[in-house]
C-alpha cells in the first residue's frame, strides 16, 4: 500500500468542472439544461452552461455514452442513469472507465410513472406503488439491477495492480522512505530528549550533593 500510487482525478465537484473547461454533454431540455441556461452568467451553473457540448446530437444518449468513453466530452445526467451506465461499461468491460464526481448539484427524480390526466389508473397505482417502496422491493430491484456499479462507485484513492512485470523505480519506494526517515527523525529527537533530560539531573545532582 506504500508504493501504490495516487490518482488525482480531473475535478470532483462543480466548481472543479467549471474551472477544468471540459465540454460537457447535457440532454436537451432537460432539468439541469434548463436551469444552467437560465441562471445568471456570473454563477457556478451559468458559467457551465458555456461548457456545454455542442458537436453532438443532443437527443442521443447512446452516442453520447460512446463519445464518453472515447473521452470527447463529460456526461451530465440524473445519478440513477449515470449508475446504470458505469453498470453497462463494467458488465461489458469487467473494469471502471468512468467515474462520478462525488459532489451532487441538482436533485431529480426519475423513477415516475406518467398518466394522462383523468386516468382511473392512478388511483390503483399509486398504492402499490407506495407499498413497494416501504417493502425495500423497489430499492432491492434496482440495486440488482446495476449490481456491477459497485465497484466503479467506490472512492478513487489509488490504482489497482494490474498484475503486470515491471521493474520497480526510486519513485515507487518513496512511502517507505518517508516512512523510514520519520522514524530515524522521531528517533533522533528521543535520543536528544533524553541527552538533555539526562544531562540536567546530573547538574542537578551535583548541586544538591
């Protein structure tokens, strides 16, 4: 754990992405295309609505997903799509290409049901709806149904191995050097400490006998 390296990731909250210039691709007329589009210029969200990419179809997802994989663009969507594609990419891939900013700005809900107005249908949905969920069935079936999300959710804190043949570098021992020069530090300061201590109760002796 003391050679593995860290990876810094590219930004991890609005804020960050903004500062990054990164094109980022948002659905059209969506929530957050919204709300950036109409927030003032001299905020967070009006600055990234300049970021948003525009070489694209903004009405197709699935090429948006592709572009995200080749690294042309960030992909902005509600957390439960985002979850669903990082399930997809690992099921396909078997490792993590991408990685969600841990930092949320806009909440969504996603998981409704669309009536027409009047519809007797309703009125017998609802319910069931609503024992679903106080069940935990409703939370059981999605979790199963992106179970291979997990691993690409965890915190990014530092590369895996990857199980091939390298010669090691100078740089890859620098957690044991820091690691072996504070403990010849600590030791020198004890060793001082009890020099000093030790030569202050001889004097100390000497004057009392």
């Amino acid at each position: 754990m003391l050679i593995l390296p860290k990876v810094s990731v590219p930004f991890n909250s609005l804020d960050q992405l903004v500062e990054t210039g990164l094109p980022v691709w948002v659905p059209a007329l969506s929530a957050l295309h919204l709300a950036a589009t109409t927030s003032p210029p001299d905020t967070t969200l009006g600055k990234l609505s300049r970021q948003f990419y525009t070489a694209g179809d903004p009405a197709n997802i699935q090429k948006a997903v592709e572009e995200l994989k080749d690294g042309k663009h960030v992909l902005a969507a509600p957390r439960s799509a985002l979850i669903h594609i990082l399930h997809r990419s690992f099921s396909e891939t078997g490792r993590c290409t991408s990685y969600i900013m841990s930092e949320g700005f806009l909440e969504a809900n996603m998981l409704s049901f669309i009536f027409p107005k009047g519809s007797p249908l309703k009125a017998k949905v609802d319910p069931l709806i609503v024992r679903l969920r106080e069940t935990g069935i409703l939370d059981r079936a999605y979790r199963r149904g992106v179970a291979n999300a997990t691993e690409c959710l965890k915190p990014v804190v530092a590369k895996k191995p990857s199980g091939e043949i390298r010669i090691l570098s100078l740089v890859d021992f620098g957690g044991v050097f820091l690691l072996y020069g504070g403990g010849i530090a600590l030791s020198a300061l004890a060793f001082v400490l009890e020099y000093i201590i030790g030569t202050f109760q001889k004097t100390r002796r000497g004057i009392t006998a």
